[in-house]
C-alpha cells in the first residue's frame, strides 16, 4: 500500500506485515511492563499509560529513522529535551522508562522474539530486585515518630532515656511550633528494638509530655531521584 511508502524515493518501503507485527509486539510489551510495574509500586494513571506506549513510540520511531545515523541523533537530541521539561521522577520510574524504551528499540530494529524475552527477562529481575531489602534491616521496624510537648521541656534530650530502651537508632528530623508558640511537635526517625515496643513506647512518652498527642507511621524514606 502506497501509505506504507515514504514519499521520499531514498527512504526504503515498510511492509503493512512487517509494521503491524512490530506495533502489536510493542503494544503488547507495553503492556506487560505496566503490569509487572504496577504489581509492586503504586504510580498515577497518567504514567502507566505513558508507560504503557512508550514501545510503541519508540518503536515507529526507530522504523522511519531505518538506519539513518543522522536521524538517529537527532531524534536522540529530541527525547533528551523531555528530561528537561519534565518534573524529576524516582529512581524506580527512571528505571522503568528505559526499559520501555529500550524493548521499543529492539522491536523497531525487527527483532521481535528477542525483544520479548528481553522484556520478560528484565520485567521479573526488576520485580525481583525491587522486593529485596539490600540494607539488610527489617523494614517494618522502622517507623517516623511524632510527638507533641509543651515549650518549657526542652526537647534536645527529653527522651533520650526512653530511647534507650525501646529504640536501636533514632534521629530529630524535624521541630515545628504549633499552637501559638506554645507546644512544639517533634518528628523523629526510629528503629524499634521489636514490634513489641511499640505501645510500651508510646506509653512512656505520654508519661512524659503530659498525655499530649502522640502518633507513629509507617516509615516513608526519601524519594530517590536522578
């Protein structure tokens, strides 16, 4: 069909096959990768389907530039500018992209069953790897602590006893003033001893900022971005 010829003479002619084979294995891919992404991290709606046609694009891309070098770094330049005009994503999306982009790549180069145990293969050693705790400590012991006090006690210090007992590390994230100057609310970073401390923790600081609010959350670490 004269729709799958380039208007160009020097450009070579797609075959509808051989377009429709690549669009549907990158569709596909996709597809996969969305599903394997989403299984353990949770993100917007707009970037699992932004996700999810990456292949696709990329892979049009790489058969109209057919082998072109100058085309080639040109539609590179073009996809680096996106970096620059977008908002900073977490190590994990980053990662996720290239993935995309590089069965894209491979699908739009006609290696299609390479592309696809490419995909299968990196989709569950990026599943596998994002469930293993390379630091070596138990996740669930680690919790953000948020505590009230009054403005007479001075919190440098106020519970490095009770610490002591029931926390292995902790660290002061945080200090903020609330009501009218007159309370302060503390964050702290914890590592519980067991999960057994919890309550006997919070009693104890109860015990000791009068029975004011105190609350503890799951921990959330920093957002890792590139």
């Amino acid at each position: 069909m004269e729709i799958f010829n380039s208007i160009f003479g020097s450009l070579a002619s797609i075959s509808i096959l051989n377009f429709c084979l690549c669009i549907g294995t990158a569709i596909g891919i996709g597809l996969f990768i969305t599903f394997m992404y989403t299984r353990h991290s949770v993100s917007s709606k707009s970037f699992t389907a932004t996700l999810a046609l990456l292949p696709v694009v990329v892979c049009v891309v790489i058969l109209l530039v057919n082998g072109n070098i100058g085309a080639g770094v040109a539609v590179a330049g073009a996809f680096s500018l996106v970096r620059f005009r977008s908002a900073q994503g977490s190590a994990k999306e980053i990662a996720a992209i290239f993935l995309a982009m590089g069965a894209g790549l491979v699908v739009g180069m006609g290696y299609l069953a390479l592309a696809v145990i490419f995909t299968v293969i990196a989709s569950f050693a990026f599943l596998v790897f994002a469930n293993i705790n390379f630091s070596g400590s138990k996740a669930s012991l680690k919790k953000t602590l948020t505590v009230t006090i009054p403005e007479t006690l001075d919190y440098t210090h106020v519970f490095d006893d009770i610490f002591s007992k029931f926390v292995k590390k902790y660290e002061l994230t945080g200090v903020k003033t609330t009501n009218m100057g007159s309370l302060f609310k503390l964050s702290y970073s914890i590592d519980l001893k067991d999960m057994t401390c919890e309550k006997k923790l919070i009693d104890s600081v109860r015990e000791r900022n009068g029975n004011l609010e105190v609350m503890i959350n799951r921990f959330e670490p920093a957002k890792a971005e590139l």
